[in-house]
C-alpha cells in the first residue's frame, strides 16, 4: 500500500499546508462537516445520476420532505449541490465534478 505523502509528493503536501491560510482551513473543516451526515451522503450519491426534484429524492431515500428539505438547504450553502427552477419545482444536481471526486476518494479511503 502506498503512503499518501508518497503519493502526492511529501514536499507538495507540506506547501499545500504551509501555505494555507487559518480561514481556509476552517472553510475546509466546515466542508468535510457536510459529508458527516449520512443522510446528505445518500442525497449526492441519489444525484450522481443526474438532476432531480425534491419529490424524487424523497421517494428515493423513502424519507418525508421536510427532513430532505434541510439537508438539500446545508448542501447548498456549501456549494456541493445547485438548483434551478422549472415551473413551481426546484430541480437540484451535484454543483461539479469534485463532488464525485471526494466521495470517490473517501471511499477509497475506507475500503484500504
């Protein structure tokens, strides 16, 4: 098994720390916050095959709207999901690419 110092560079890893402010280290602890809950894990994984209203979510998760609502509402402000309206229904997707990324290297992670 591979070290992950070895893997990005030691020395790359000790820049990319060295030169990291303390606002962005919160804002970093503030993001992986958001992936602590389980319910908001499913909600990404349930949007990895594309856009989706509330309703579907709902459905898919076999939970009520309200509790969805929430975690849709925390995972927007921390810009991992966007929305956009189509006629009365919020639609919502993944914001980008680099959500994929971190659950797929999370789970990488816990698979070692």
């Amino acid at each position: 098994m591979e070290d992950r110092n070895t893997a990005y560079g030691a020395k790359s890893v000790h820049h990319l720390v060295d030169n990291t402010t303390e606002d962005e280290l919160s804002d970093l602890a503030e993001l992986f916050k958001v992936f602590g809950d389980s319910t908001r894990i499913r909600i990404l994984y349930d949007l990895f095959s594309g856009e989706k209203n509330v309703t579907e979510i709902c459905a898919d998760l076999e939970m009520n709207q309200s509790a969805i609502s929430h975690q849709l509402k925390l995972l927007k402000s921390a810009r991992l999901i966007r929305s956009r309206r189509e006629g009365k229904q919020m639609i919502y997707s993944l914001a980008d690419d680099h959500v994929k990324t971190i659950i797929a290297m999370g789970k990488e992670h816990i698979e070692e």
